[in-house]
C-alpha cells in the first residue's frame, strides 16, 4: 500500500515526467513512453519527496551506508537532494558523490566528484533504470575506487529486467522507489493496446 506521501510523489512524476510518444532509450530500445525526471529533481517539492523517499528505502538496507553517489546526471539531483535531506533528518547518508561518463579533462581528472574514502558504504542511485547499463558504469567506477557497495536505488524502475541484473552482478540489495506499473497512465496505455490486439484477433 502506498502512502500518501507517495501517491503525491507519483501523482507529480506522473504529470510532469511522463511523456507518451515514440522514443529512443539511452539502450537504443524503441518504447512508446518517455520518464524525463528532470521536471521533478529540479523542482523543489518534488525533489524534497523524492529525498525522503530514497531515505526511507535506505533505512531498511542491512548495512546502513554513509554515502550516496551515481553516474551523471541521472544521479546528480538526487544525490545531492538525499545528502541535505540526511544532514537536516540526522540520516547517516551525508556524502554524495557523482561518476562522470568521461574523466574530467583538466585539473584533477578524476572520474569521480567528491571521491570517499577506501571502504566507503555507498548506495548507487539513478534516476530511471532500464536494463541498468548506466547503472552498471558507476558501481564499477566506486569499486574500483574502493566503496563497498552496499544497496542500488532507482526513482523508477521500467520493468525491463534492469534490478535482476543488477542484484545478479553486485549481489546487492536493488529495488526502486516506482515501477511502470504504479503508473495509471502506462496502465491505462497498456490495457488500450491489449484491447486493440484483441479486437484485431
């Protein structure tokens, strides 16, 4: 069941995010729906619901960790959204940290912003997850800088195989705030499209 904080949450990606159309993903999988959760990590209510979503996830990792980071910039936003969130709740997820795509190419060039400690407790978060390959770079990019991962979160998982993959390869708790499924509208897309297919039998 699904709380009412939630449901607003849902109710605001729903409304803002979602876009229905003919897309290209990051994977080059061809979907008829689009999450650009920009328009809601960029906006201030949103953002403080999406963080204290993400927090109450953590909260039930075995191993609480005690920093939070991803590959850019799907992570950015939320990332730094969960680590104000943590300090001003006293969570103990108060450092965030962002793998770029590309290391960056004057100064320290460093592959990663904000690099922890060796042995850092890290959750890897993302904004949505398809098949998780993005996903899949930043978890590389901390383990070889020596973070512990210990839980994988995304905003909105799209159902497509992403967390088993994930959970599979780093053998780590992985799960999601949403899924396609919690979505009416998809939902309501879904059943017209099975209707038609039926209809056409």
């Amino acid at each position: 069941m699904m709380n009412k904080k939630r449901q607003i949450l849902r109710d605001l990606l729903e409304k803002r995010c979602l876009i229905m159309g003919d897309f290209t993903l990051s994977t080059g999988q061809k979907s008829k729906f689009y999450f650009d959760c920009k328009h809601a990590t960029l906006d201030g209510e949103a953002l403080t619901l999406i963080s204290d979503a993400f927090l109450e996830e953590i909260a039930k990792f075995e191993i609480a960790p005690t920093a939070i980071g991803g590959l850019t910039m799907g992570a950015d936003f939320i990332a730094a959204g969960v680590a104000m969130r943590a300090f001003q709740t006293n969570a103990p997820t108060i450092s965030a940290s962002i793998v770029r795509k590309e290391p960056k190419k004057h100064g320290t060039r460093n592959y990663i912003e904000n690099q922890l400690p060796r042995g850092t407790s890290i959750v890897v978060v993302d904004d949505v997850i398809t098949t998780g390959s993005s996903t899949v770079l930043a978890c590389d990019r901390f383990q070889e800088a020596g973070c512990n991962i210990v839980g994988i979160l995304s905003l909105v998982d799209r159902e497509a195989g992403g967390l088993k993959n994930l959970a599979d390869r780093f053998q780590c708790k992985v799960s999601s705030i949403f899924t396609k499924s919690d979505f009416p509208a998809l939902m309501e897309e879904s059943n017209s499209v099975e209707g038609s297919l039926r209809k056409m039998a």
